[in-house]
C-alpha cells in the first residue's frame, strides 16, 4: 500500500498525529499560510504509537506517554474511515475539531487518554463538522491499522526514521520533506507568512538536513496551562517527550 498523492493535488502535505500538541500549532500556523498564499494542504496521518510500537514506554517516556499515543492511534483510525467514506476533505476539518478539543478547549486540561480514545468525546465532533457519530466506531477497529502503517511508514520514508510529528511535504509528490518546524507558539498572520517563507528557503537547499535543539517552551495551550501571550516555561525534550531528569519537567499526558 502506497501514501503518494497524484502530482498537483496538493501544495503540501502535511502529516500528524492527533494528540502531539506541536503538531496541533504548527497545523494552524499552516492553515494561516494557506489561506494567504491559496495553498491547498492535505492532511495525512502519522502514527505516534506505531512509530514506537517496538518501544519500552517504561523506559523511554514519561508516564502517561503509551496511553496518549494509544489515544492517538484510535483517533486516526475514526479519521482513516472518514477519509475513506466522504474523501480527503473531510480530514482537515475533522482534525481541527478533535485537536482544538484536546488542546485548546475549556475543559483541554482535564481530558484523559481515555477520554480522548472514547465514543463519548468522539462522537460529538463528528457532528460537529458534519459527519455522522456513527463513525466513531471505528475506534476501536484494528482494520485500519494496516492503512495507518502504511502512510506512517511512507511519511518516515521521506525524512528518515529519527523524527516525530508533524512532518511537511513541500510540492508533492516530488518536494523535500522535513520534521517539524517545531513551534511553541502561533505566530500572527503576518510573521507567520515570514517564518513560512525562511523555511521554505530552507527547504530549498539541496544540501540542508537539519536544524535543532532540545529546549523547548511548554506550548502556548489549554492542555499545558500556557495562556495565549504568555511565555510557557522552558524545558529539555528528548526523543519527542520532556526529559525525566529535568528539574522542570512535568508528567506529560500526550
């Protein structure tokens, strides 16, 4: 099974999980862009649970991470279905409302793992963009894992497997793709235009593979405690999670 879309469908595509709160703000500085340069975007899937499925959690993450990431997963199966039954438009908005739920909602920091993975919470935003409740039955149907896998596996294919979410496709099916830019904070319309236009030159250069460093701002959501304007507390990330031994982490939930 392939993940490539047909030359010209797309401006770019764009590749998330759910539940990646970076992935969440970096999607919405690219609907700003979108919607000032008339880009259209796919929205794809990436799978932070079967990215780690052969991972110790234990070991590796912070509590609270598989069930998170497991939260993630049935998520993208209710999308993959959607997708499949009223086609690629439907993802975008669906996304939206499931993220913004989980991010940026009044009730964002009281949503569990098993809140977010449930009927309950689900079908609601279903609704909500138009699409029937029914859908979210599709939670609990490993049938679409084997899709998930696939484009999760397509995604990696282009920027290699030490990355997480979100990963963008510049021009596909023949632009470079790149993890990231990881962003803690929403930038206006007009800086996000700019920002767009650095990393596009990025991009652009043959030669460049990467840019990165740990430290990172709690981003700037509901979920985290971070109001809008307000500077989140810095921390170390490791692998995608907040470092255990930093004396300023904090128990993650996604």
């Amino acid at each position: 099974m392939t993940a490539r879309s047909p030359a010209g469908a797309a401006d770019i595509s764009f590749y998330f999980d759910p539940v990646c709160p970076f992935a969440w703000i970096t999607s919405q500085w690219i609907r700003k862009v979108a919607a000032q340069r008339d880009y259209a975007v796919e929205w794809r899937f990436i799978s932070l649970r079967l990215i780690n499925a052969s991972v110790d959690y234990d070991a590796h993450f912070p509590a609270g991470y598989e069930a998170g990431h497991a939260s993630g997963l049935r998520l993208l199966r209710v999308a993959a279905r959607a997708r499949a039954e009223y086609g690629p438009g439907a993802v975008g908005p669906l996304y939206g409302a499931v993220s913004g739920e989980i991010f940026d909602s009044p009730r964002a920091a009281d949503l569990t793992s098993e809140i977010r993975g449930s009927r309950a919470f689900t079908e609601p935003l279903l609704v909500r963009v138009g699409l029937p409740a029914e859908l979210a039955s599709a939670l609990d149907d490993t049938s679409w894992d084997a899709e998930l896998q696939a484009e999760t596996d397509y995604a990696l294919s282009l920027t290699g497997k030490d990355v997480g979410t979100p990963i963008i496709e510049f021009q596909p099916p023949h632009g470079t793709a790149f993890f990231g830019p990881v962003i803690s904070r929403l930038p206006g319309d007009e800086d996000a235009v700019r920002l767009w236009d650095h990393v596009v030159a990025l991009a652009a250069f043959p030669g460049f593979a990467e840019l990165k460093r740990s430290l990172r701002e709690r981003p700037q959501l509901r979920s985290f405690g971070v109001d809008p304007g307000r500077a989140g507390t810095q921390e170390d990330w490791r692998g995608g999670s907040r470092r255990r031994d930093s004396p300023r982490t904090a128990a993650a939930e996604t």
